[in-house]
C-alpha cells in the first residue's frame, strides 16, 4: 500500500480539542498532490497522525454551508 501524501496549505481554525491534544480542525489541505480540498478530521498534536475525516471541493462547501444554516435556523431543532 502506497503512502499517502498531504499538505496542509491553510489551517482555518480548530473546532474541538479532546484531552490527549488531538484537534478536530477545518484545514485546506492537498492529499497526494491533487488539487487541495476542505477537510474535516482530528489530527494529533503533532499533525503526524490522522483520524478518518471528510473533504470537500468548494461547490460541496458551499452547499454544506446552506444546508448548515438552514438545520441551525430550524426552531425543530
């Protein structure tokens, strides 16, 4: 198995922080070269490991953001 690859190009912010120092954070990042993407995923102190996460290209991010905003303004919720 080949080894993956990544570049993290702009850190946006933390969104959670657990007790051992791993980070939840919003990061541009590039994974093997490929053009960079959103993504969301824990990350040890160190950035030298990773949890499992999610990416998005800018058109997913924008339709996130909608969908965000409309789930937080819903009074159901």
């Amino acid at each position: 198995m080949a080894d993956i690859t990544f570049d993290i190009l702009k850190a946006y912010g933390v969104i959670s922080e657990e007790k051992g120092g791993w980070k939840k954070e919003l990061n541009l990042v590039s994974w093997n070269g490929r053009n960079p993407k959103l993504d969301i995923r824990d990350w040890s102190p160190e950035h030298d490991k990773m949890g499992k996460g999610v990416t998005f290209t800018r058109e997913e991010a924008e339709k996130l953001a909608e969908m965000l905003n409309t789930a937080l303004g819903d009074p159901a919720d």
